[in-house]
C-alpha cells in the first residue's frame, strides 16, 4: 500500500508536525481542522456555526485537493468545547455532509487548540 502525504494551501497549513490529510489506498485519513481561515491563518471570530462552517470549509478543500467530495467521506469525529451547541452543530455540518450523512462520533471536551469551539476529522473512501 502507497501512503500520499494530501496538502493545498486552500485549507490552513498544518500548525504542528502532521499533515493535512494522508491517502492510504482508497483511504483518505484527514487531520482535525479547526475553524482557521486559510488566508489569514487566525481564527475565524463567532458562534459555533461560523466555526463549524469555517473547518467544514477547511475539510472540502482537502477532500477536493484528494480529488474526493462530501460524498466519499465515511466516517467522522467532531469535537465541540460545549455539548449545549450539539444542535446548532449539527445545523451546519448536516449543510455539508447530510447528503450522504457519514457515520460519525462528537464529543464535548475540555479545551481544543487555539480555544476554538470545534475541530473536526474525516476518513473517506474512493475506488
């Protein structure tokens, strides 16, 4: 099996010593993306919808420079520093992956890099 180190400039650059996301066969393993603007590399300022928005922004963009979409992933894990933004959350990320809804864990946690509120990583899938 191959490993291909996936990296655009569409999305933030690694902020630690990983990679955006790795292929591994027809697996796509992706980093958790928090909601950083790739442009400007802060942190983009509101509620957990504008932060959610920004690291599924972030997500497509490593899927897309992998050559894949929403509708490869198959699996994802969402991290949220509070479980009462669970709905809201889920508003926005359903606007990105409902489609072809993935199976998916989230949890609440004490502190995520950088103090944001969520961070999000994917496995996807494509023959």
């Amino acid at each position: 099996m191959t490993k291909e180190i996936i990296s655009t400039p569409k999305a933030p650059a690694a902020i630690g010593p990983y990679s955006q996301a790795v292929r591994a066969g027809n697996f796509l393993y992706t980093s958790g993306q928090i909601p950083l603007d790739p442009a400007t590399g802060k942190i983009v300022e509101g509620d957990i919808k504008v932060q959610a928005a920004q690291s599924c922004k972030n997500l497509i963009a490593v899927l897309e420079a992998a050559g894949m979409t929403a509708d490869n992933v198959i699996k994802s894990v969402c991290f949220i520093k509070n479980m009462n933004d669970f709905a809201a959350f889920n508003e926005v990320y359903a606007e990105y992956f409902g489609k072809a809804a993935p199976a998916r864990s989230c949890v609440e946690v004490a502190r995520l890099p950088k103090d944001v509120l969520c961070e999000i990583e994917l496995v996807a899938y494509k023959d």
